[in-house]
C-alpha cells in the first residue's frame, strides 16, 4: 500500500505544474494581445487624425499662414514708401486741392509799386514806430541779425567815405572773404520770387536746395503727420509759414485748420503759437482758404492777431473773392499776393509756360510772385530752366519785400 501511494504523489504534483505553466502563457498572451490592440487603436487614431488635418485643416492653415505673410510683406513695403515717398503723398494731395487755386488778373494783382514800403530802407524787418506798436507776449521778434547789423555798419561807412568809396569797399569785402553776403539788388532789373508750398519733410528741403537760384520754402506747421517741419525750417535762413485756412473742400484738411466763426482767442492763441514756433521769420501765406479768406469776419480777426504778432501776409488768392487786402489796409498790415501758380497741371510744358507767364507780369510791374508745390515734376523743372530768366532777378521774399 505504501509503494502505490507514494507513486501517485509524483503524478499529482506534475499535472498542478502544467496547469501553472498553462496559467503563466495565457497571462503572457494576454498582456501581448493588450497592448496589441492599444498600438492598433493609436494607429488608428493617427490615422483618422492625419485624414482629418489633411482634408480638412491643413490648405485652411496654409491660407491663413500666407495671408500673414502678404499682410506682414506689404505693411513693410508701405512703412518704406511711406518715409521715401512723402513728398509723392503731398503731390497727389495738392493735385486735389488745385481746384482751390484760381486764375488771377494780373492788373488787379499788385496793388501798388512797394507792397512793403519800410521807412527805413536798411531795417530788414520793422522800423522803430512798428515795433513800438507791436506787442508780443513775452516772445522775442526776429530782430535784424548780426551779420545783417555789420551790413548796415559797412553801407554807412562807405556812404561817408566820399571819394575813398571804392577803396574802403574793397577793404570791408576782403576783411571776412568767409562772411555771408546778401546779393546785390540791381533795382533797373524785375525781381521775381518763387515760393514752394506744403514743405514738411528734409527730403523736399534738399530737392529745393538744389535748385541753382533763390526759392523761398512756406512751411505747414507741425502736425501728427510731420512733427519736425517747424524745427526743420530753423535750419532754412529764409522761410515762411504755411498758415491753413478753411477751404470749401475738407478732404485734405490739415490739423488745427482755422475755420469760419473760430473766436478771436482761438485764432490769436494759433498765431501765438505759430510764432513761438517759427521766431525766424515774419512771413505767412494761406493754405488753402478759398471759404476763410473769402469771410470779412475771419479775416478781420486773424489780420488783427497776424499784426499783433508781427506777422507779414501773403496772399496765396485760392479765391477770387478774397478780402485780405481789405483787412490789411484796415490794420496797416504789410501785404502781397502771389501772381501766379506754376504748377496746377504737373507737367512740364505747363511749368515752363506759367513761369513765362511769372517772367512777362515781374517785367511789366516790375516784380512778381509765382507759387508752386512740391511735385517732382516742379522741382525737376525749377533745375533745369534757369535759362529762362535772363534780364530777371530771382530772389527770395524777403529781398523782394524789403527792396520794392
């Protein structure tokens, strides 16, 4: 009995290891078969997500993606042509805004032989009566500079010295052969004066820099659009201010315009200000302002503040019926207006034949004023037609204002 006994035990403990081992490769099956099916649901989902961006999300992405970069590549190109082309910007502006500028007659044009007929001839800018009258709030007015005081000193030297004037002459020019020296006014010759409008950047003072003769530069003021123009023209010996009135057409208005019922406070702080602004210079002239100069109202108050402040008007006449004149006699105001405008059409034929037209009026009245703007083509003309001023003497404003 002990033998048959211990024979089945072996039995019994072989098939327990089977079904352990058994037990062991299911469990083995099993977590390959898990871990399986996961790798096959992953693929699965990439896959359907790749279909998806593909199909779907991918050309959307690619648009958007190169849209910004369209919109990136033209906001550069803008940024560029914007400060290299600023003076294109003016151009097709003023070309709007010709239809302000009218035709004058030019018998009605100048109103007498000396506009600015100062009492004392070598004073470049008041006499002593005017500047005792003038009152200007705690700002200094351009008062005759040092060169133009050494001036005055020579002239009279040379006066005194009888038949010694040529040779004292001679000693005075050598001394400071580096000395700026006002050209000499033949006053047998017509002087014509040719003023540019609407500067606002250094691009534009540059190309009227090259123009090999006088021309006369109007500054706008300082707006968002050209902050430096008024610390730009400090630069400039001789240049005037831009002033813009209200016109009938309000598309290009410039900042701060003036316009019909402004109250005399407001138009005399903007003059004020204009003259902190510009102390270097006295001379004004109308942007625009076919409606503001036209009004008897407006226009009696900004010749009271231009006089207070000792401003000089020029009358650009983008209307017929201005009544500038009028006010400037009612306040004794020194005042001009131009005769012609050079450039109401931008090309060059024109150019040339409204300066002919500049050149026969200056001949015939003896002086003339032609305004023009800062278009390529007028400048590129200006350069090349010196030609055509024989027997003229061109010059900036103020030799025209102060010798006439």
């Amino acid at each position: 009995m002990a033998k048959r006994k211990s024979h089945t035990k072996p039995k019994v403990t072989k098939t327990r290891k089977k079904k352990k081992s058994n037990s062991k490769n299911n469990n083995t099956q099993n977590s390959i078969l898990i871990y399986l099916n996961k790798a096959i649901l992953f693929l699965i989902i990439f896959i359907i997500v790749f279909f998806v961006y593909t199909i779907f999300i991918k050309d959307d992405i690619t648009e958007i993606s190169n849209e910004l970069q369209k919109t990136k590549s033209t906001t550069q190109i803008k940024h560029k042509k914007t400060i290299k082309e600023l003076s294109k910007e003016f151009e097709e502006k003023t070309k709007e805004l010709t239809v302000e500028y009218v035709d004058n007659d030019e018998e009605s044009i100048i109103t007498n032989k000396k506009p600015f007929d100062l009492e004392k001839k070598h004073n470049p800018i008041f006499t002593k009566e005017e500047l005792d009258k003038i009152t200007i709030d705690e700002i200094k007015i351009n008062q005759p500079k040092k060169e133009e005081k050494e001036k005055i000193e020579e002239e009279i030297i040379i006066n005194k010295a009888g038949d010694n004037k040529k040779t004292i002459k001679k000693e005075l020019h050598t001394k400071e052969k580096t000395k700026y020296i006002e050209p000499t006014i033949n006053h047998n010759k017509a002087m014509l004066a040719i003023v540019i409008d609407d500067i606002s950047n250094n691009s534009q003072v540059r190309k009227i820099q090259a123009i090999p003769y006088p021309v006369t530069m109007a500054f706008l003021p300082p707006t968002s659009k050209h902050k430096n123009s008024a610390k730009i023209a400090q630069n400039i010996k001789v240049h005037m201010i831009h002033l813009p009135l209200e016109a009938g057409n309000r598309r290009y208005e410039e900042t701060n315009t003036l316009h019909i019922g402004d109250s005399l406070d407001k138009i005399d702080a903007r003059i004020k200000q204009l003259r902190q602004w510009y102390p270097n210079t006295i001379y004004t002239n109308n942007h625009t302002g076919s409606k503001f100069t036209a009004d008897d109202e407006s226009m009696d108050k900004l010749i009271k503040s231009l006089k207070k402040y000792g401003f000089y008007f020029i009358d650009s006449r983008t209307t017929a019926k201005t009544v500038i004149k009028k006010y400037a006699k009612k306040y004794n105001l020194k005042y001009m207006s131009r005769n012609v405008f050079i450039d109401n059409k931008a090309e060059k034929q024109y150019i040339i034949k409204q300066l002919k037209s500049a050149i026969k009026i200056a001949k015939k009245k003896g002086f003339a004023i032609a305004i023009g703007h800062p278009h390529s083509m007028t400048l590129q003309t200006l350069k090349e037609v010196k030609y055509l001023f024989k027997g003229i003497q061109l010059v900036n404003i103020n030799t025209l204002a102060h010798n006439k």
